[in-house]
C-alpha cells in the first residue's frame, strides 16, 4: 500500500490512460534513495496490469558494460527483430553480443530500439518502467532516450527513475521530470506506526524528526528499533546532526550487517561486488574463499538479501535494497575487496565472461601491470564494435593507468578521449586528451609523440569547435598538425582537411591560408587536398585560381572517388562555391542516402544542412524546407546544440522568402547571438533578414544588413549570391555608389565558374545599375540565361525587376507579361511576400490578378514532414522503410500520411505517385 503521494499516483495515471489511447508519454522520477521512486514504479506496474510492461533496472556492476540495461529490457523479444529494419536489427544483435560485425555511430542501436518498442505496441499499449538510472550504462541509457523522444505517434508510455546527486542520468533533457518530496508528516506517521506500532514519546518523534519524511528511513529506523527493543536491549540513541536520511539509513544496515559472523559477511561482499552475478558464480567464488551457501542464512533471517528463482543459472541473489549493497561492500577493507575481485576473475572463465573478468582482474589490481590492462583494452575494443563508446572510454581509461610503459599509455589515453567525444561526453574528452599529451612545460626530451599530441589538439579542437569558436578550432588543429606533417602525412591532412573547414566557418582569412599553405606541403596530393587549397584561392578573391581543383573535387566525388564521409561532405560544398549546384545536389543526395542506409544518425544533420542549402539556392525551398525540418529535429534530439543553430539560419532563410516575418526575425535572432564564433553562419542570418526587409520594401534596412553579408569575411563564400540582393536594395535605397560596391567580384566569379544561373544574376545587376539604353539588353540577357536552367525563384526575380522597369518606362504590356510570369511563380514556390509585390505593380496596370496557383498544388498545403513521408511513399516504399529512413516509427509515418492524405485530396497510396510527379 503507498501512503500519500496522491498527485504522483495521478501522474502516472493520466500516463497509462494517454497509452491506452493511442498516445505517447514519457516521465523521469527523481529523488533520493528511499524516498519512493521504486515503489511508484511497483504502482505503475500494478495499474498497467491489462498492458505488456516491460521492466528493467541499472545495475552498478553492469554500468561499464556497454548494452547491459538494454539487454536486460529486450531480451524476451529478441525473436522480434526479424521485423526491424536490417541495418538496425543487424546493429542490436551486435549490440548484445549475437554477432561479431562493428556498429558504425551509436545512436543507430536508438532507432533500432525504436523500431523494436514501436514494433512491440502494435500488438496494444505498451508500457517501459526504467529503475534506477543512473545506474544504467551510459550506452543502453542513450538508446532508450533517443527511441523516447522520436516516438511521437505510439502508445507507449516510459517512466525513469533516477537518484538524485548519482551520475550524469538526472536531470535528463527533453523529458518532463518529477521529483518526489519527502512524506508529509502524517503519512509518515502512519507509515512508522504500522512499522513500529508500540513506538511513543520522544523516540517516536525522533524517528519522525531524523527520517524527514523519507519512506526507506521510516521503516528501517523503526524496524532496527523493534529488534533491539524485542531483544530486551534499550534503543540506542539515534545519530545526531545533518546527516541526510540516507546516510541514516546505510548506518543501519551497517550497523546489522557489522553483527554477522565473518563469512556471512564475506558472502555479502561477494554478492555487492558483482550484482548481475548468479548464486552460482557468487557459491563458485565463496569457494575459492572458504565460505558456502550455509552462510547465507543470517543475512536471510536478518532481511538483508533475498534468494530466488531467477534467469541466472542457479538462482539469483538480491540486496533488499541497494543501500544494502552499498554498506556491504563499502565496509569492507580494501584489502579483502580486492581478494574477492581476484577470485571473480578466476570463476568468470568462459568466453562471453571476458568483459566482467577484465573489470575484475582490473579492480584486483592496485598498480601498473600491463597483462590487466591489455585484457582491459581488448575489453574496450569489444565495446567499441558493439557501439558502447561511454564503455570503451572507462576501460581505455583504466588500462591507461595500469599501463607500464609510456607511449602505450598515452595511446590508449587518445583512444578513451576520442571515444568520449564519440558518446557526447565533452568534458571528458578534453581532459583524457589533455593527460595524454601530456604537460606542455617539460624538457624537450620527455615530450610526447608528435602524433599522440596532434590526435590530442585534434579532439581538443572537435569539442572546442561546439563550445567555443570554430576559429579557436581551427587554431588548435593546425598547432596539433604542423610537426607531423613531413612524418605522419595522412594524419595531418585528415587533421587540416576539418581546420581549413572550421577556418572556413569562423571567416577567418589567415587560418585558412595558413591550413592551405601547410596541405601544399603534404605528399601525395589528394583531390581533397587540392580543392582546399583551391578554396583557400577562393576565399582570398582569386575564383580563376580557385575554381578549377573545387570543380574537380565535385567531380571527382559524384564519380565515386572522393573518399569517406568527410571528403564527401566537402566536395559536396564544393561544388555548391562553384556554382555547380547540381553536381553539389548529386553528391550531397548520395551522400544523405548513404548515411541514412547505414544508420550514421549522427551524421545526417551535418549532411542535410549543406542539402538544404543547394537546395535553397536552386530555388527548391520545399525540399530544402523538409530537410531542415527534419534535420532540426533529429539535431535536437540527440543532443548537437550548434548543429540546430547552422540549421536555423537556414530556416531563417527560408521563412524569409515565404514572407513568414516573425520567424525569420525569431530565428535570425537565436542565430545572431553566436555572430563572433560563427560569422559565416551569421551572415546567412543576415541575409534572411536582409532579404526580409528588401521583400517588404524596406530598402534603407535592407541595404545596411546585405552590406554586411557582402562585405563581411564570408563574402567570397555560397553567400556571394546575396550580392544581387544588395545591388537591388542600394539601388532601391537610392545608393548607386554603395549597389555598385561588390558586383564585380560576384561578376569575376560567374564568369569563372562559366554557370549561366552564375552569370544570370551578374547580368541582372548590371540592369539595375545600367542607364535606360543598356538595362533593358542585360535584363534580356540575363532572361536568356535563365531559360538554360531551372531556376524558377531567380528567374522570377529578375522577371520582377525587369517588368517594374518596363512599368517605369511605360511598356505596359510588356510590363504586364513579365509581371505575370514572376507572380505565378512566386506564388507557386510560396514565396508570398515578393509575390504580394509582383501584385503590387500588376494593379498598378491597372491589372487584378487572382489566380493563386500555389493554392492549385496541393504538395504545398503539406507540413515538411508530411511532404517528407508523401514524397518517400509515392516513391513506393512502406512505412516501415519510410520509417528506418526517417529514423521514425512506423506508426509516426502512418500518422503523417493520414493527416497528409485529406489535404491531398487522395483516399490510396497509389494515387501519391501521380500526384507528386506533378507537383
């Protein structure tokens, strides 16, 4: 029976009720030990009785096993996995130990926990009780988080559990958190009486004053108090000052388990040392220790531990409660802790033992010894392959210091800090890295190898790039890169290859020269090496330099030879600072199938964003929409705080072109915040804003944020094509001097990269600054151009600008034609703010155009991400392959295809494949 806790129960209530009705939720239980959190759990199950509930626990000993948790919750539906995406199936039974291939990014095993807890609530409601969080293995922790927050349409319901103060599990961002308070003092009054019913006078209020309303303390403090009273001795006085109810409580058991003979407390120690262990590992390693199952009995009798039938062969072995675990072992000499670790070793002598026997033999052993932390690292190595990079941190760390000899303990530093960074632990990573290389103040002979200190400022740089500045970055990669260029060659271009990347992004003109001057140096010169260097021309204002080897470098990756993820994802933009935007799109798209087939989930939002972006400049702004959307999304849930930021100036971008002002200006905003660590990524913001106000009218505003895009350090970036959008506000404003300031840099570069898209737009601002006799020829010549592409939002502006000169110049009718022509295309691509202005001039002819051929395609009346599972599912797919592509649910798919298909006007998938083909 729960005493009190009225509201907690109702939460919990309304929970199940949202399962039972098709709906999701999640909640985090948090307080201290005994306050209840368990026992809320137990309720949980209780009511959830007519539901499938599965239930899991953290176990301590278990918390450097990668996958541990996650086993011990999914287990019984193993059989299951037949029906996940293979990818995803393929990467859980590695993550439990079933198969030998390698998990290539972590939160892979998350969508594939998705699918398998999705897959699990299509036969009813299905209900997750996780106890004892902070306990759990960071890697099984990181899965369940991930599958919590995408399940967005299925009837589950996952409650946590979590100790305050314990680890890095509470609070846990994006889930709603109850924290327990204590008792109030009725119900713990009520709950001392029933424990200790002839307890009166100031002993009872002691106990009620000393327990503070936790649950765990009442009943302990009053159960010790009946026992010494039943025995005829008088009850002791309770311990005085601040010592949390807790702390009160591990006195106790202390205190119960001190007054056990000697091997019964051994046997407990041997229990708390290895909570998953079975009764017969615990009897198999009481043996090499002289004590035997008899042993057990009066921690029986005294309700310390409780043996049972469990999954372990033999029975199992279970502390009451875990501050019992905790007093039993902590009151142990180290001495004898460590003769208990030793003999764990030896009884875990099979196989699939081989972890637990390395953390044994490692907690054996008080100092170096290289045998254990070789075990250690081969430990670290299983973990690796099965995607547990928080485990294969732990033991590289310690088998770093077992490790005798000095450079295979730096390494195996670099290997712990590398896999820190891979879980998202970035404090840690900074911190192995820097023990690795070391202190920078000794004498020279004792200095690191250059390669360990290189890989050391390379994670530093990794980490700093998110939490400081992509400059501070970009400096620290290139201090890590400069020894070892001659002697480590392709260390150091991996290494400069991602600085002259965070030099690109942090604007800063100097570091990317001196990244590129450093790769001119490196032998054999990769295409990847060559179009950085070309970048670094590029940037600098020499296009007719630059542009040929970043041309090539696209070309090269859309043929297949560009290299890994990284080396694609560059020549993707690449191709984009050329303006070879549809080799970009080719590349980038593979790149984007690529990840999403093999389940790089933490990739995908670096690669959607420079998607999103060559399709923002080709004018394709509901695809670009959808991937950003998406791509916020899944940045947000796993946690890459600044990728979200990039991705929102993209968003700002594109809420300007559709006339959204409160968005754009909101978006720009949170962007601009970070305008000194990332101007480049600033500068788009300011373009969005730029852009805004040149739509609205707005030319004076307009003209003074442009000319910070086009005078700032990203000018000879993607954002050279925000020169057209200055020219026409300072020409507008009525600034010819100021419009006429950057034209011809973006000039210099059309005809370098000889696009016609590139030169169309030159031509256009040469139009706008032209005297009468020439304007109307470039405005031509620009239209001309734009017919040799697709670019329907470019041509429709240079339509725009083209027919408000012929207004001015009295040529209705042609006037008329190319007004006409720029306002159904504006309102096809919903850009409703420049097509408000096209409208604008058409009435001015005295023309009252109403036709809205937006408002005819229906695509465009589809949220992204319905127009995202639209598009997928026209393309035949089903919503379980829809779903391993969106990293969703399938029930999540279903769901935006059945709010997708009234707006569509379609009752059958098969009428989605029409429709989009003509949308």
């Amino acid at each position: 029976m729960i005493l009190g806790r009225i509201a907690e129960r109702a939460r919990i209530d309304d929970l199940l009720a949202s399962a039972r009705t098709g709906h999701r939720g999640a909640l985090l239980i948090t307080g201290e030990a005994g306050i209840g959190k368990t026992v809320l759990l137990d309720y949980a199950a209780a009511a959830a009785a007519d539901l499938r509930v599965l239930r899991g626990v953290g176990m301590e000993s278990e918390a450097e096993l990668p996958f541990a948790g996650l086993h011990l919750l999914l287990y019984p539906y193993l059989d299951r996995l037949g029906a996940l995406p293979g990818p995803q199936a393929a990467a859980l039974r590695t993550a439990f130990g079933l198969d030998e291939a390698t998990v290539g990014d972590r939160f892979l095993i998350g969508a594939a926990t998705l699918s398998l807890l999705s897959e699990l609530s299509g036969d009813g409601p299905l209900v997750c009780l996780i106890d004892d969080t902070q306990w759990f293995d960071r890697a099984s922790l990181d899965a369940l988080l991930f599958a919590t927050r995408r399940l967005h349409a299925d009837p589950i319901a996952m409650i946590f559990t979590a100790r305050d103060g314990d680890g890095d599990a509470a609070p846990v961002p994006g889930l709603d958190v109850l924290r327990l308070a204590a008792l109030d003092t009725e119900s713990a009054a009520s709950l001392l009486d029933a424990h200790a019913r002839g307890l009166a006078g100031p002993l009872r209020e002691r106990v009620l004053a000393e327990s503070r309303g936790n649950p765990l303390a009442v009943i302990e403090l009053a159960t010790m108090l009946n026992a010494l009273q039943g025995d005829g001795r008088p009850a002791p006085p309770l311990p005085i000052g601040a010592l949390p109810a807790a702390g009160h409580v591990q006195d106790a058991f202390q205190a119960q388990i001190a007054g056990l003979p000697a091997a019964t407390r051994l046997l407990l120690l041997i229990a708390a040392a290895d909570d998953t262990a079975g009764l017969q590992v615990i009897l198999n390693v009481g043996t090499l220790l002289g004590v035997s199952v008899a042993d057990l009995e009066p921690a029986e009798q005294a309700r310390l531990v409780v043996l049972s039938d469990g999954p372990t062969p033999g029975g199992s072995v279970t502390f009451r409660h875990p501050l019992i675990r905790a007093a039993a072992y902590q009151a142990a000499p180290h001495a004898r802790r460590f003769q208990v670790h030793e003999a764990f070793a030896r009884a875990l002598d099979g196989e699939h033992d081989a972890d637990r026997r390395a953390w044994h033999l490692a907690a054996a052993t008080p100092g170096p010894d290289e045998e254990v932390a070789a075990e250690l690292e081969r430990a670290a190595r299983r973990a690796g392959r099965r995607g547990g990079a928080t485990a294969m941190m732990s033991a590289l760390e310690r088998a770093a210091q077992l490790s005798t000899d000095e450079t295979r303990r730096a390494w195996r530093l670099i290997a712990a800090a590398r896999a820190a960074y891979d879980a998202g632990l970035a404090d840690r990573a900074v911190e192995l890295a820097g023990r690795a290389a070391g202190p920078t103040d000794r004498p020279a002979r004792t200095l690191r190898d250059p390669s360990v200190t290189a890989e050391a400022a390379w994670i530093r740089a990794q980490v700093e790039y998110e939490r400081t500045s992509p400059a501070v970055a970009a400096a620290l990669a290139l201090d890590g890169a400069t020894p070892i260029a001659a002697t480590d060659p392709e260390r150091a271009v991996s290494i400069l290859t991602e600085a002259v990347w965070c030099a690109r992004d942090a604007g800063d003109h100097d570091l990317v020269r001196q990244c590129a001057a450093l790769l001119e140096t490196v032998e054999p010169r990769a295409p990847v090496v060559a179009g950085l260097i070309g970048f670094r021309h590029l940037y600098d204002g020499r296009p007719a330099v630059g542009v040929p080897p970043m041309r090539e470098l696209a070309e090269s990756a859309r043929q297949g030879k560009a290299g890994g993820f990284v080396e694609r994802l560059i020549a993707g933009f690449a191709g984009m600072l050329v303006a070879e935007d549809e080799i970009a799109t080719e590349v980038l798209e593979s790149l984007v199938a690529d990840v999403r087939e093999q389940g790089a989930v933490g990739w995908l939002t670096y690669t959607l964003e420079p998607l999103a972006i060559v399709r923002l400049l080709r004018g394709r702004f509901m695809d670009a929409d959808a991937g950003v959307t998406e791509a916020v999304s899944l940045a947000t849930d796993i946690g890459q705080d600044m990728q979200v930021v990039v991705l929102n100036a993209i968003a700002a971008w594109l809420a300007a072109v559709s006339g959204d002002e409160i968005s754009c200006r909101s978006l720009a905003a949170g962007v601009l915040e970070h305008r000194t660590k990332h101007p480049t990524n600033a500068a788009l913001a300011s373009w969005a804003l730029g852009l805004l106000h040149l739509a609205g009218g707005r030319f004076d505003e307009a003209a003074a944020r442009l000319e910070e895009v086009c005078g700032g350090p990203a000018r000879h970036d993607f954002l050279i094509r925000a020169v057209p959008d200055h020219v026409e506000a300072a020409v507008r404003a009525g600034f010819p001097e100021q419009a006429a300031r950057h034209l011809p840099t973006l000039s210099d570069w059309a005809e370098q990269t000889g696009r016609p898209h590139a030169i169309a737009l030159a031509r256009r601002c040469e139009a706008l600054l032209a005297d009468e006799d020439a304007a109307a020829g470039h405005f031509t010549a620009a239209l001309e151009l734009h017919e040799r592409d697709t670019r329907r939002y470019d041509e429709a502006r240079t339509r725009l600008a083209y027919g408000e000169w012929l207004r001015r110049h009295r040529r209705r009718t042609e006037a008329k034609d190319q007004l006409a022509d720029a306002l159904a295309a504006f309102e096809r691509l919903g850009a409703r703010t420049w097509a408000s202005r096209a409208r604008a001039e058409l009435s001015a002819l005295g023309d009252r155009p109403s036709a809205h051929p937006r408002a005819l395609d229906p695509l465009a009346r589809l949220t992204p991400q319905e127009l995202q599972v639209v598009r997928l599912a026209a393309a035949g797919m089903s919503n379980r392959e829809i779903a391993a592509r969106l990293f969703l649910s399938p029930r999540t798919v279903g769901h935006h295809l059945y709010k997708a298909y009234p707006k569509l006007g379609v009752t059958r998938r098969m009428e989605l494949a029409q429709l989009v083909a003509h949308g």
